[in-house]
C-alpha cells in the first residue's frame, strides 16, 4: 500500500525531511502575516532549488522509473482535486445572485444594465487580447506541464452546441461539467427576476438561500486558495526536478507577455474607450491614482473598494449613486484581467504545453465562457486560479495547467487587480456619462483633494 513511498535510496529520505521543514516555514511565515504572495514564492523558489537538487533521483513508481519528486505530488494534486470540488456551487451562486440583483425597472435598472454591459466588453475585449497575446508567440510550446492531464474528445459542432445545454443538471454537477451549469444558472436567474415582478414572497426564500451557499463557497474558496503555496512547491519540485530549465525561461517569457497584454489592454481598449467618449484619459488617472496605487499594492479588489468609489466621488466627479453601484459590481463582474486577459492566456498555454490544438471555434467559444463566468468572480487575492479553472474545464483543457505558471502568479496579481480596478473606473465614468451623473467641472479641475482615512 506504502511501497511508492518506501525510502530506498538517502535522497528520498532527505526530499521527505525537506518536504516537511518547508511545509513548516510556509505554515509559520502565514502565522507570521508574511504576505500571501511571499509565501507562494517562496514555495516556487524552495520548490525549485529541491527538484534541481533532488529531483534527478528515480524511484520505482508503480513499475515506472520516475523522479523521487513524484512522491510528493499529491499535495497538489489535492489542491486541485479541492479547486474541482468548489467550482460547481460557486459558479452556480455567483451567477444567481449578480444576476438577480438587476432591477429591471427605472433609473437603477438602467444603470444595472449599462454596468453590465462595460464591465463585459471589456473583460470580452480582455479575453481577445490575451489570446491574441499568448497564440500568437505561442505561448507554452516548451512548457513541461506538470502532470500528464487529458485530452480533449473533438466532438461535431452541434454536439458541442447542445451540451451548452443539460438535459440532466444533476449529471453536470456530479461530472463537474461548468458550460451547463452556467447555462442552468441564466434560465433559474431569470425565472427568478419575471417571478418576483409576481409573487416575491416566493423567490425571496430561495435567493436568500443562495446568497447564503454562495458566501459559505466563496469562504471555502479563500481556504483552499490558502493552499496554493504548499501546492505550487509540489508541482515546482516535480516539474523541475523531470525537465530542465527551459520551462522556468518560459515562465519569465509569460511574465513578459501578460504584462504587454495588460499594458496593451489599458493604453488600447481603456483609455481609448474614454478618449472616444470625451474624457481626457491623463485626467482619469490623475484623479483615480489613489484607487490604483491601492490595486497594486494591495492585490485586492475588495479591500481596494471604499478608496475605488471615494475616488470616483470625491476626485472623479462620479455621483454617489453610479459609483456605489459600479463600483461593489466591479468587485464581482467583469474584472478585465482576472475575468479576461489572464483565463485566455493560460487556455492558450494549457493547450499548447499539452498539444492540444485550439481552433477558431475554441477562440469563440473562448469568449463566450469568459464573458458569462466573469460573472460573480469574488475579488480576492488568488481568485484568478478560479476563473481559469472554469475557462479550462469548459473548453475540455486539463485544469491543471492552472498550477503551470501558479508559481510567479504573485509577480502577475499586481498588475491584474491594477487593470481589474481600472476597468471599474472606466466602466463607472462611461456609466455616468450616459446617465447624466458625471460632473466634468470636478474631473477636469487641477484639484486632487485627499481622501478619507
């Protein structure tokens, strides 16, 4: 039962040890309050000098000859076992509840709909742009990924288009298939928003309910997120130690590239939309700095929020209304890198590291998942692995190419909440515009009054 394990050799003994002293120090420097993004580099970095120096030993792996660091992969493969387990409720809750809390009536609705409709297109926009980014370079060609995953069954294009639609949700649920589950949550959502027009005593059972399963999911999510760096030293040390150092060069290239696709995003699609909607792009970002210093730093886009909607306020000329509105929406729909940019890019480099080939249907397909699971993605420190889970599960990738660049994905968060936070700008101004809520003597003023502490 425990031969794979046996220590046969002084170097499995000494990886065990090790294993177990740099579960110690991850343990204490989170008991420390040492950053979360420390720790998952930390993870990579030990992960990378144990498999350089251990992981060119084999073992006997059920008859097969492998690295010693094999033995120690099953942490991450309970990492994602548990990223599997949660996508189900949390994507299913999340839709619900952003979708049902539209009104569809009034001034409020139609700042609603119009909040939806930016945030969307340009985390859509976002999703063009990091596939282009990662497909063009071909991003992940000489990856090692780090398990063997599966492929991909190529099914006739109806078949592909009937099975966005489930003719048993139960099914669905227990084979953790998402593109129906998404497609369910849509019909309940909007039964639930012509029925309350009706009879809300009704439905207001139910959308507490699953209010309340989408808070205990999301709260699970944060625990198993808590998880990453144990993982990623997993999969950094089985990767290492069986490839050789193209893979680590990759990653610095995906760094490279994500970033040119971020930057690529904000001067291009952000900032061009307020230059054609008559606002002067310097402006926005002298007056909504605050908001975006504190993304970058703080890797949040909730605990970025109240200095998001003060500086849409106080500083932009936003009404209170538009911006507390958009703003807490932000935080859940359509964040441009973490909904976008960063879900397609990690679908092109899954594909690639595995040799699946991706066609022209996959990029529209592509884009419809992005834009619909966009929807309800909590903004949280490492909630990206979330939204990539969905994107590769429903284009039939190996979700485990998540854990192939989870390793620098600290060195990517800044830069993803930055454009996420922007994108709430952007969408909130454009909003307040359309809606007459825009006070453009603010905006355009040289003051920069501080904000609240």
């Amino acid at each position: 039962m425990f031969n794979n394990y046996r220590i046969d050799s002084w170097q499995k003994g000494v990886l065990y040890l090790v294993t177990l002293l740099v579960f110690a120090l991850i343990y204490f420097t989170g008991k420390k309050k040492v950053k979360f993004g420390y720790r998952v580099l930390i993870g990579m970095a030990l992960g990378a000098i144990v498999g350089l120096t251990l992981g060119q030993t084999t073992t006997d792996i059920n008859g097969v000859e492998t690295s010693i660091a094999a033995t120690i992969r099953p942490v991450g493969q309970l990492y994602i076992r548990l990223l599997q387990m949660i996508v189900i409720p949390l994507v299913l809750t999340a839709i619900i509840k952003s979708f049902t809390s539209i009104e569809s009536t009034g001034k409020v609705g139609k700042i609603a709909v119009r909040s939806f409709f930016w945030l969307l297109v340009t985390t859509t926009i976002g999703a063009a742009v990091g596939f282009l980014f990662a497909y063009i370079p071909k991003l992940g060609v000489n990856f090692t990924p780090p398990t063997e995953g599966t492929g991909r069954e190529i099914v006739p294009i109806e078949q592909v288009i009937l099975n966005f639609f489930p003719n048993n949700i139960t099914a669905a649920f227990s084979t953790n298939i998402i593109l129906p589950v998404i497609v369910f949550a849509l019909f309940v959502s909007i039964a639930i928003i012509v029925e309350n027009k009706r009879h809300p005593e009704r439905t207001k059972p139910f959308v507490e309910l699953n209010n309340s399963i989408n808070a205990i999911s999301t709260r699970i999510t944060k625990f198993i997120i808590r998880l990453t760096p144990y993982a990623v030293f997993s999969f950094i040390t089985f990767a290492v130690g069986r490839s050789n150092f193209e893979t680590l060069k990759q990653l610095g290239f995906y760094i490279l590239l994500i970033y040119a696709a971020m930057l690529f995003h904000f001067i291009f699609v952000q900032m061009l939309l307020l230059k054609v909607m008559g606002i002067s792009p310097k402006q926005f970002v002298k007056k909504f700095s605050p908001a975006m210093f504190l993304a970058f730093s703080s890797q949040s886009s909730y605990g970025t929020l109240p200095v998001t909607v003060e500086s849409l306020t106080k500083r932009v000329g936003v009404s209170d209304r538009v911006a507390n509105f958009v703003g807490p929406l932000s935080a859940n729909v359509g964040m441009n890198a973490c909904g976008g940019i960063f879900p397609a890019m990690v679908a092109v480099l899954t594909a690639n590291a595995y040799g699946l080939t991706l066609t022209p249907f996959d990029f529209i397909l592509l884009l419809v998942v992005t834009t619909v699971s966009a929807i309800g993605i909590a903004g949280v420190p490492g909630i990206a692995t979330i939204a990539a889970t969905v994107v590769l599960s429903s284009l039939g990738l190996p979700i485990e190419g998540v854990l192939i660049i989870a390793a620098v994905d600290p060195l990517i968060d800044m830069g993803r909440t930055l454009v996420n936070v922007i994108g709430a700008g952007v969408a909130a101004v454009i909003v307040g515009k359309r809606e007459g809520e825009l006070d453009y003597e603010m905006l355009n003023s040289e003051e920069t009054p501080a904000l609240t502490e």
